[in-house]
C-alpha cells in the first residue's frame, strides 16, 4: 500500500510477475487510485511463434499436424477445428462412424485437460497449497484420483492418436488408422470406474468455498445439431444476441492488438467482452449433457447459468462426467469403420471450423489454393477471446479487494485468472498475421 | 511322399493343433504377408502374391487359390525364436547393498511355424550356431527352438530377389524340417522329414503320391532353380571381401546407405542384440532387457565414448564382410542364405547382390582368413549373474581401483580372462581378472575364493563399480575368455609390455611368472603410465624382484621427482631390450600395441610369438550379441588374447 | 553424463528445475503425464520451480538438474538461457524446439527484410528475434531429449538414470530399428509413403508407421542420418522438390542434416 506524497489519493498495485499453474508465460496488473481502477492488464509476455505465417504454402495434410504444436494442452482441439475447416473447405465429411471416433479422441482432450486443471492447477487454490505435490501430502487420495482420471483421458488418446501430446493419426477426412473394436473395449473398466469418480469430484468441487462474485457474461459457445458441443458445428450462440453463423465468426468477434499482450483480445463487434468455455457450454447445452452428468448436477444443485468465475471448477468437473460418460458410450457402441478416412482431392476454396477445445471455442479459417496449399489461415483460440473478459472481470473485483489484506488480494487477482484456464502458449501465436497485413 | 487335397488343407491346422501346438504362419496384413498366430486355413494369404524390387514390395491378387503363392515377407523366423525385445534376468538391490539376480527363461508353448521356406529354414539353422552350438548354449533361444516344428514349403515361383539357388539354401526345402509341402494347383505333395512330422502326416487324409508326384516335384524345384530372379557368385568371397576392404564401392554405397539397420532387421541370420536395464525410480527393482540392434548403429560400434566405426562407409562394409565372408570362419557358413529380404526392405533399394558384383570387378586378390574356429560342444549360459560380495577396497590411483571379490565355490579362471561384472539398475561391464588370493586372513575363506578386479572409472557402470565399499554386494558372471598362454611360453623370455590399465589383466600372468624361475628365467615388464601416479601395482612389482626379472618403468609426464623414464613405451624396447628368442605379451592402448609391435618386428619377433589383448565392446562375453566382433572374430571367446599373426590382417586398420 | 549425476541438494534431494522459453508446453506437460510415476518421483526429486505445476520458486541455491523446454526467440530468451545455465549443474534440453529450433524455426528462411516487417511493425509491442534457435546454439547442454513432443518413457529413463547413476538408454538409432522391432510393415516399401523414418532419431516408438503414416521426422536426425540419399530417393521416385524441401522443413526442419538437404531442394 503507497500513500503519495501529497497524501490525497490512496493507490493501490496488486500483481504477480509470472502467473503459476497456468499453461504459458503471463502476468497481472491491477492497479486501483482513489476508488478507481487505473489499470487492468492481463500481461501475456509469452514469445510469438508465428503459426499463421509459416502454414502459407504448406500442404493441407500438414496443417493438421502443424496446428497441434500450438498447444501442448490441447493440441486435439486444435486438429479437430483445422480438420474441420479443411473439411468444409474441400467438402467431404466423414462417416458417421469416423465422426464418433473424433468425439472419442476429443474426450480424451477434455478428461485429461480438465483433470489437470482440476486437480493440479486449480484445487490447490482452493486447498491452500502450493501445488498438488504439497497438496498430496494431505489429500493423496484426492490427488491419486486425479491423477488416475487424467490417465485414462490420456490413454483413450493414446489408443486413438498414438501419443497424448500431438497424436499422429487425426487426419483430413479421419484417421491414418482406426483402433480395433478389441483394443477399444480394453478401455470400458477404467472409463466405468472414471464416471463414478467423476461424479465424486462433481460432489467434492461443490462443497469448496467460492469468494461471492458474480458477473453479468455474454455466454459464447458452438452449437452443433446433436450432443454437448464439441467436435462440430455450424451456428456460435451469443447468449441475448442473435446466434452468428460458423463462417461470419471471425468478422462477429474481430481481434485486436493491445500493447501489453503478444496475444490478439477479441470482443464483439460493439465492443463487448465476452466468455466462452464450459460455464458458456453449460449455459446453452446444459439439456444435452450425457445423463450422468445431468444427474449430479442436479444432485448438487448447479444451475446452468453460473455467473460466478471462481466455481468453474464445478462446471469443468460436471463436463469430466459428461466426458467419460459419452466415451464410454462410445466405446460400447463402436464398430470398425470400413475405411479410416475418407479421401479429400485438393480445389481452390476457403473453410471455416470451430470446435470446442477444453477452454472453449476455437475458430480456423484456411484458404486454400488449387494443389491444396495454403494460401491464408486464421485461428482464434478460447484465451485470446476471454483475455478481454478476464481484464473487466478484474476491473469489477476490484473494490472487494481493497479490504482485503495485500497478500490475499492478490492471490484472488491470481485464483481468479486461474480458474479461466487460461492457455497462454494457445493465446500468443497469432499476431504476425495481423500485423504483416497492417504493415505491408 | 503323399498327396494332400486342397480341401484337406484344414485338417493340417487340425492335427497341429491336435498336438498341442500353436500355429504360426503367413497373413495378410498391412499391405504385406507377415507372420502371425493363425487361427485357420482362411487366415493365410490364399490367393495373393507379392511382386518385389529393390526396395519396393507389393501384393496382387493371383488368378488361383494357392495358399503359398508368394515368397518371403518382411518378417523373418527370427521374430519367433530371437524376440526383438526380451528381458534376461530380474535384479534387486537393497538400500543395505544386497543385491539378488533372477534369470527368466520362458517356457515357450509349443508352436507350429507353418510356410517355412528353404531359405528360412536356412537361415534358422545358420542363427542355430550362433545361439546353440558355438561354445556357449543360450537357454531362451534353446528352448524356443525346441518347442518349434517346422511345417516347411518348397518354392515353385521365386521372387525377382531371391537367389537361394545361389547360396545353396533352396529353393528346395533341405533336413531339418518336420513336414515339407509342396503346393500345386489341386493340393500338396507332403513329406515328413522327423517322427513327429510323420505322425502329423498320418493323422491328415492323404493319399500316397504316385511316381509322376515324385517326379513333378523335382522337376518343379529343377525350374525354380533356374528361375532366380537374382544370382550371387559366392566363390571365394570371404577371401574376396577381405582382400578388398579398401575397394571404391564402399564409399560409393555408403552415399546411398541410409545407416537406418532395416536389411539387419529383416535379414533372417542376423542376431546382434544390445541391452537395456530399466528399473524403478529407486534403482531397486530392474530388468536386464536383451533387445535386437544393428551394426548401422552408433553404439553398436562404440567403445569409450568414440566409435570403432564412425563412417556409413565403415557400417557397410562391417555388414556385408560379416554377412558374407566373417560370418565362414566364425560358424562354418555363410551367413547369407539368399532371401532378398534386405535388397527388398531397403528403403533406398540397395541390392546386395550388386554391390558384391561391383566389388568384383577390378577386385584386388583374395586374402586367406582363419580356418573356421572349432568350437568346443556348448554349454548353457543363461547370462545371470550370480552374487560376489567385496570384501576390500584397494584405491590403486585417482580413478582406479581393485575391488577383492569373495565368491562362492572355487577358482575358475585363468589368467587372462575376465568376469562380467553386474550392477542392478546400472549395467554390467567386462573386467579382468587381476589376482587372486587365498583370503587366509577372513574368516569364511575355507568356502569361499577370492579375486581381485583392477577397474579404471570411465562409464557409468565402472564409476558406479569403484564406488563400492566392503560388505556391498554385487553380481558376477564368467569367467569368460581366452586366458594367456602361459605353456607356449615356456623355458623362452618373457617380454611383458602393459599401458595403464592394461597391467592389470597381466598382473595374474606376471605373478605367475615370477613364481617359477625355473620355467620362466627371464621376464621383462615394460610399462607405460600418463604419470607416475597412475602408475599400478609399483610397490608390489618392486618388491617382487627377483633375479632374472627387469622392470622398467615409463610416464607420459611427471613431475621433477620421477627419476625413471619419461616418454612412450617403445623408448624401453631398443636396443637388447628384447632379448633373441622371446615371447611377448601385451595390454594397453591399440596405438600402443602398434608401436610396440613394430619395435618387436624390428627386433626379430615373430608374430607367432607375440600375444596382445584386442578391447571390443564385450556386451554379452558369450558371443550372442555380436557386439564385439573382430572381423573373423568374437573377442569375448576368441579373444580377448590374440596371437598376432590371427589377428594381422586387421590390427591397425580403421573400420573393425 | 553419470559422472556429473547430481548431488543431493539441502533437502537431501536432487533438486530439479523445469523451465520454458518459446514453445506449447508439450514437453513440460509430459512430467505431468506421468501419471502413475509424478507423486515418486515428487518424493525423489525435489522440484525446486516449474511454473505450470507449483506456485513455489525456491531458486535459493543451484538446481541439480534443469529441464528446459522451447527454443531461443528473443533477446530476453537469449539471456535468461544464460541464466539457467548459470544456475544449474546440468543442463537438459527436452523436445524439438529446444534440441532443434522447433517448428517456429520455419521463420528462419524468411528473407529478413520481410521478417522486419513482419516482426518489428509495432517494434513497441513486441519483441522477437528473427530466428528460432536451439539452447545449444547459446549455451553448453548436457543431454538432449529428442521430439516433439518428447516421449515420456525416455523422459523417465532420463531421471531414472539420473536417480541410479546409470547412463540413460536413449539410443541414438533409426525410426526404423523401432519400426522393425514392432514388427511394422514399412510403409515407404510397401506402399510408397514417403517416411523420414531411416534418418530420424529413434525414441517415439515408430509411432507414425504404427498408425499407417510415414514419419515426419520430429525427433530429428540420427547421428549416422543420410539426408541427401532419401531426397535423392524421393525425387527418383517422382516427389517434387517443394515437396521434399516441406517434408525435411518440419518441427526439426532447422537441425543441420535436415536444413541442408532441405536447401538442396530449393528450387529458383
């Protein structure tokens, strides 16, 4: 706390320099005069790597490989929606059997990126921990939960894709190769057992203690025709607004740059901030979540609109039921597609996809000339689109904090930001694009 | 002979199974035949064929039913006998240093393998010697090979890369095998070649052959015979290779070589092996894993941080003179047996059969090489150690130390040869023997005997070996090795020549030496330190004086109160250094062998009487892994002591 | 690399340090992957700061072992390399973009007029190098974990090995040793795929070729890696140049063997 020299205004800073458990290198200011806040920065300081520029020229079937490296967390999300875009672009789509195969690995993603956030990132905050090492010292059954639901999330990617991180096989029009009915039967037992651990998180996550805080959201989230969204759709659903149709996404939601982030932030076209993720997902879909996890919600209580940013823990765990619970139906009811992929032949076209990664929606946009290279690509990933809403939602925390003892507050400052997920090596790889086309 | 329908095909999976057998045999898949567990007749590749090149391999529908219309595939019997991954031994250590060894020796069920060409069954027999018959029996491969009955096939249409005609192995199905079929269009001619093949036989419905069944078959091998879609001129070629190991090609096909090991891989005789020893995070619990690698690899060829082969040039050129010429003195046969497979799955299609043309012409003349070794009969050796406990540790230098071992039972070694020494979690590393002592002075000494190991800390196994204390535990397997000559060196001098460590396999020797007059008259030690402090076994190589022994002493550096000799070794061997009519042995440095062994040449020095230690990467000490290969040689077993004259086609030269 | 096997820190544990420059997050995330392994190795190791996993920093003495992830970037990334490097005894590089440059390294042919532009066209904002280059190109590295990501069975050799004194098995060979040993058909032999496998460092377990695709070369060369014969070989077989040039420019597009055949097939 400073007082100045004149002894008018009290000013106050809260901020950490490097933000822990958090995917990525960031950092926060808030800074609050008189009453007022002065200054409200998400810090994302992460070095660009440019992803945009060098997809130019490369091959379509690259592409899918390439995006992965965005994001260690979530490269799935990433293939899914290039996959996507690609497909819409070229105009073939997969079986119906290949197309649950995608939702299959895609659960995977979200089991083993929730899990993390869970129980290694984020329950730390509420335990009073440093990590979830320390945290296992006390909680180890906890923890060993966790762990054992994050395995499983990561052996169905296993399974499907070969490895956890950037698997090889999701490919235009499908897989390189499907599992075998056998090998995926394999995995029923821990996929029964993780759904009722799942639900016992659901149950743990709702007795922790949330700050009060509650924020008006515009809830953004993909709607595809069936199912909780994830792997497909063509209609963004902006809660009291109009739905904005898949390909208008990117002039809906334009991105700029502002000078304390190597991230782009995205609102809306009237300026708007705006959240999407799984408090977005449950807003508009919360009647399509698997049974399982429609019962436990309903069990503790959650109601569909969650306004309060520091419960998103229980929404991510309720989608960790939801997620096992439809693979295991997956599982049950796979049967061998006849062909891994279905062929795409290279044209002149554009294509826009979106899926929805653990953190929310995730929007592509390839050009593509006639031997199928790219010619133009654009990605908006979940954080660059809630870094905005991250900011105001510390604008309004400010005046709670001002009571609090220095240390706590800023800790609030960091939960808060945690409990968005915040994928900030997700967030940063975009900026050459715009700039190249503002500077050249 | 008999016939067997096509119809009946069935019944043959019928009755190997009725005798308790799994089948193993061709399938289609991955756009390949492989071998796999089959479950029936439908599960071969009935009706498909594969069209090969160099480098490319494809399957095509054929216009019949044949269920062996094709030739070989990508994998080899090998996979079944010599798993590409296979643990050894479980291993324990304590937090006290108690250290445990457990072998693991599968207990195979018994199997069928069903398509087993000519070549292949070959190529079996020739891997057979490296594994069953040449001095050492390796029990895990032993026991598959018992458990495996042979359902072999006659080819009738050779690929465009085979050439078996040409290495004697085929295409007709030679002895070994305990039933061969030959198929054609309206079934199988069948022949049993062992009792239980026999009895097999009389279990399915056949028919007897008649004469023109008899006479077709051979007719039909006649024709295969001379349609070989490669040739090899294997005349002389061991000799050829090795009289032309400086011929341009290979550097002209090491610009082609992608140094990947896929030809070792799929190669049927091939069968160097490397090993791993993962384990807990606690380095408690491990599991020595025995797992297939390649003389393409780095490691393969690497001792002491560098590389005996660093160049492509210098892999190839080991594969082919091993595969087709090293490979006669070391087994008795060639290890090609003319399959295609590695012109095939060489992914840049480099043929074997021109590359050994190519080196034929403008050929320098042949070389003769070793007579092949007799090979005592084989005894098993399931390569686990046993345990040795330390009981003294004797610092010799800054980085040396000799360990005294108490092991159970009596003395084994000789002079010369080595243990394999053992570390759970860590390794094991080849050492010498260094001494041994009657251990009077310990209490248990009437049950036990006692060794000394002499160990230099250079890798991570002899670091964490001269770390042990008295009381720790550790394993041991051996002895392992050809020892010193001690008889032939009798009632002559004895010329001694050691650098650094290499004193410490002579130490024995010398010991021995010096203790009958008599015998050994004259003994010279000349020896070569970096420093005077690196210098071993000083004091006790003094105080052993006696008449007619001469010690000289001679270091790299040293400081101004070293009043020997400074400078290398062979500064001590001029003049009448060496008498008329010595012997020598040698340990130390290849580059100081080489200096010495000129200086004992320009003395008068037969090769025939000069004995030096060759150093190779003993991995496995039995001769399985292949590791240490020497040209004709396997160092662990023909070595490590080598007369010159064995060994002077090679010594020297870069590459082996 | 055993004879500079870490002494136990104060704690009577190693103490390990786990940092990123430019890069996903991949590799890092991998220890976190090892599910049935982390709490161990937390009891073995004492994980003195790794940002994404605990909010404790205890940079008080040297790390024992430093596992860095990511590629060099910027002028800020090029000192705190320098830094770590200081403040460890050993120096682990993990994954493709800290051995190799990563896929970010594809700016590194950018002509540099362009990358000005592109880069320094608000010169205020940001901040980064023109190239992307591995730790090794600025400081002294003791051991390299290959990949992109890196595997995580070698990254539990590596502190297994670490733990016992053991040198680490992590064999330098080819994709196709692992290939072979799974007993894959080769998918360039028997159905013409073109697969950086025969020069590219073994360590995923043949993955692609384990899923019906030629392998895309993310671990990077081998030691004994023959570039030039398998471009001679894919343009023989009918694969343009840009083709070629785009299949070697990937995630270790940057590593020497690969960056110059990759140049060879430069066309104009």
């Amino acid at each position: 706390m400073t007082r100045d020299d004149a002894g008018e205004v009290e000013e106050r800073t809260f901020a950490v320099d490097l933000l822990t458990r958090v995917e990525g290198e960031g950092a926060f200011t808030l800074k609050v005069a008189g009453g007022e806040v002065v200054d409200a920065r998400l810090k994302i300081f992460e070095a660009p790597r440019f992803f945009e520029a060098f997809l130019r020229e490369r091959s379509m079937h690259e592409v899918i490989d390439v995006v992965a490296r965005i994001c260690g967390i979530c490269p799935i999300a990433y293939q899914m929606s290039a996959a996507r875009a690609l497909e819409r672009a070229l105009g073939v789509e997969p079986t119906a059997p290949l197309l649950a195969l995608r939702r299959l690995i895609y659960c995977g993603e979200w089991i083993e990126s929730h899990a993390l956030h869970v129980f290694m990132l984020h329950a730390p905050d509420f335990l009073g921990y440093p990590s979830a090492v320390e945290m296992a010292a006390d909680h180890r059954a906890l923890v060993e939960r966790g762990l054992r639901m994050k395995k499983t999330g990561n052996a169905l990617i296993e399974l499907l894709g070969g490895r956890a991180i950037h698997p090889v096989s999701p490919r235009i029009g499908g897989f390189s190769k499907a599992p075998s009915r056998r090998r995926l039967r394999e995995l029923r037992d821990d996929l029964a057992r993780s759904v009722d651990e799942a639900r016992e998180t659901v149950r743990w996550a709702a007795t922790l203690d949330a700050p009060s805080f509650d924020v008006d959201y515009t809830f953004v989230s993909l709607s595809g025709e069936r199912g909780y969204p994830l792997e497909s759709g063509e209609t963004i659903l902006v809660s009291g607004r109009a739905p904005v149709a898949l390909d208008d996404w990117g002039d809906a939601s334009p991105e700029m740059q502002v000078p304390h982030s190597t991230a782009l932030h995205a609102r809306l076209a009237d300026g708007t901030a705006f959240l999407c993720g799984p408090m977005a997902r449950l807003h508009h879909h919360a009647e399509r979540l698997h049974p399982a996890a429609a019962e436990v919600m309903a069990e503790v209580g959650l109601e569909r609109s969650v306004t309060n940013p520091y419960r998103s823990i229980v929404v991510r765990a309720v989608e960790l039921v939801h997620a096992f619970a439809e693979a295991l139906d997956l599982v049950e009811a796979y049967e061998e597609p006849e062909a891994p992929y279905v062929d795409a032949a290279p044209r002149a076209a554009v294509g826009c996809g979106a899926t929805e990664a653990p953190r929310g929606l995730l929007w592509h946009r390839y050009e593509l000339d006639a031997e199928g290279l790219v010619r133009d690509a654009r990605i908006v990933p979940p954080t660059s689109q809630n870094q905005a809403r991250i900011e105001e939602d510390l604008v309004a925390l400010a005046p709670t904090l001002l009571a609090l003892p220095h240390e706590e507050a800023t800790h609030r400052c960091e939960q808060l930001i945690r409990a968005y997920d915040p994928c900030i090596s997700c967030a940063t790889h975009f900026l050459d694009l715009r700039i190249e086309r503002e500077g050249v | 002979m008999r016939f067997l329908p096509r119809a009946a095909l069935a019944s043959l999976f019928d009755a190997l199974r009725a005798s308790g057998r799994r089948v193993v045999g061709p399938t289609r898949r991955d756009h390949a035949i492989v071998h796999d567990e089959l479950e029936s007749a439908e599960d071969l590749p009935i009706g498909w064929t594969d069209e090969q090149a160099p480098g490319r391999y494809r399957l095509r529908r054929r216009d019949d039913e044949r269920a062996f219309g094709f030739v070989v595939g990508p994998h080899s019997w090998k996979r079944e006998l010599f798993p590409p991954r296979e643990p050894l031994y479980h291993a324990t250590r304590r937090p006290d240093g108690k250290v445990g060894f457990s072998p693991i020796i599968p207990e195979p069920a018994p199997s069928a393998l069903l398509g087993v060409r000519a070549c292949d069954l070959a190529a079996t027999q020739v891997q057979g010697r490296t594994f069953e018959s040449a001095e050492f029996v390796e029990p895990r491969y032993a026991a598959r090979r018992a458990a495996s009955l042979v359902v072999a096939v006659n080819c009738t249409e050779p690929g465009a890369l085979c050439f078996c005609a040409s290495t004697g192995t085929g295409p007709r199905v030679g002895a070994g095998a305990d039933l061969v079929l030959t198929e054609r269009d309206d079934g199988f001619l069948v022949e049993a070649g062992s009792d239980e093949g026999a009895a097999i036989l009389d279990a399915l419905p056949t028919a007897p052959a008649s004469d023109a069944d008899v006479t077709w078959v051979d007719e039909a091998m006649a024709a295969a015979t001379s349609a070989m879609g490669r040739q090899l001129d294997v005349e002389g070629l061991p000799g050829l290779l090795f009289g032309n190991l400086d011929h341009p090609r290979w550097a002209e096909v090491a610009a082609r070589c992608l140094a990947c090991g896929n030809c070792t891989n799929v190669c049927p005789t091939c069968f160097c092996s490397t090993t791993e020893t993962p384990s807990d995070l606690d380095g408690q619990d491990a599991t020595q894993v025995r797992l297939w690698d390649s003389c393409f690899t780095v490691e393969h060829g690497a001792m002491h941080g560098a590389s005996v082969r660093p160049t492509t040039r210098d892999r190839y050129r080991q594969w082919l003179t091993h595969k087709l010429g090293a490979w006669v003195p070391q087994f008795g046969v060639s290890g090609c047996v003319g399959c295609g497979r590695c012109v095939a799955w060489c992914p840049v299609g480099i043929d074997l059969t021109e590359e050994v043309a190519a080196i034929r012409e403008g050929a320098a003349a042949p070389v003769a090489l070793p007579e092949p070794a007799s090979r005592q009969p084989g005894v098993p050796d399931d390569l686990t150690p046993r345990v040795a406990r330390v009981v003294d540790v004797v610092r010799e230098t800054s980085d040396v130390v000799t360990l005294r071992l108490r092991l159970d039972g009596r003395v084994a070694h000789r002079p010369g040869q080595f243990h394999q020494l053992a570390l759970p979690a860590i390794g094991e590393a080849p050492i010498s023997v260094s001494g041994r002592a009657d251990g009077r002075d310990l209490d248990d000494h009437l049950d036990h005997h006692f060794v000394d190991h002499t160990i230099r800390a250079v890798g991570g196994v002899t670091r964490a070996l001269c770390a042990l204390s008295p009381g720790d535990e550790l394993g041991l397997r051996g002895p392992y090795g050809r020892p010193w000559p001690l008889d032939a060196l009798r009632g002559r001098p004895v010329v001694v020549i050691a650098g650094g460590i290499g004193l410490a396999p002579l130490r024995e020797t010398l010991r021995e030496l010096l203790a009958s007059p008599a015998d050994y008259p004259d003994v010279r030690l000349f020896y070569g330190a970096r420093t005077p402090d690196d210098a071993l076994y000083l004091d006790e190589l003094r105080a052993g004086t006696r008449p007619g022994f001469t010690l000289r002493v001679t270091v790299d550096h040293a400081p101004p109160t070293w009043r020997g000799e400074i400078g290398v070794v062979t500064r001590l061997l001029r003049g009448d250094a060496v008498p008329e009519g010595a012997a020598c042995l040698m340990c130390g440095p290849e580059v100081m062998m080489r200096f010495s062994i000129e200086a004992l040449r320009a003395a008068g020095i037969p090769d025939e009487r000069i004995w030096i230690t060759m150093e190779r990467h003993m991995k496995c000490a039995a001769g399985f892994c292949g590791r240490c290969q020497y040209g004709p040689y396997f160092v662990c077993k023909d070595g490590p002591v080598f007369r010159l004259d064995e060994v002077a086609l090679l010594f020297g030269r870069d590459g082996f | 690399m055993a004879s500079d096997a870490p002494a136990p820190g104060a704690t009577g544990r190693p103490r390990l340090a786990v940092y990123k420059l430019a890069s996903c997050d991949g590799c890092q995330l991998t220890l976190l992957d090892c599910e049935d392994e982390l709490l161990h190795i937390a009891d073995r190791v004492h994980v003195a700061h790794f940002t994404e996993m605990t909010s404790l920093s205890d940079t008080s003495e040297p790390f024992d072992v430093t596992l860095v992830e990511g590629s060099v970037t910027t002028a800020e990334q090029r000192e705190h390399v320098r830094h770590i490097r200081a403040s460890t005894k050993l120096l682990v590089t993990i994954g493709a973009c800290a051995t190799a440059g990563g896929v970010q390294a594809l700016r590194n042919w950018r002509d540099a007029s362009e990358m000005l532009r592109v880069v320094y066209a608000r010169p205020e904002y940001i901040d980064a190098l023109a190239t992307s280059t591995p730790i090794s190109d600025h400081v002294k590295v003791d051991f390299e974990l290959r990949g992109c990501p890196i595997d995580k069975r070698q990254l539990l050799e590596l502190l297994t090995a670490l733990l016992t004194g053991r040198k680490p098995a992590i064999r330098d060979e080819s994709v196709c040793m692992e290939c072979k040993r799974a007993g894959n058909v080769c998918v360039m032999v028997a159905r013409d795929e073109p697969c950086l496998g025969p020069i590219t460092h073994a360590g995923c377990g043949a993955l692609c070729p384990s899923y019906d695709r030629g392998c895309y070369g993310c671990f990077g060369p081998h030691e004994a890696a023959n570039a030039r014969a398998l471009g001679t070989w894919l343009r023989e077989a009918g694969a343009p140049a840009a083709e070629v040039k785009r299949r070697l420019r990937l995630f270790t597009g940057w590593s020497p063997a690969f960056r110059e055949e990759s140049e060879r097939h430069d066309e104009g």
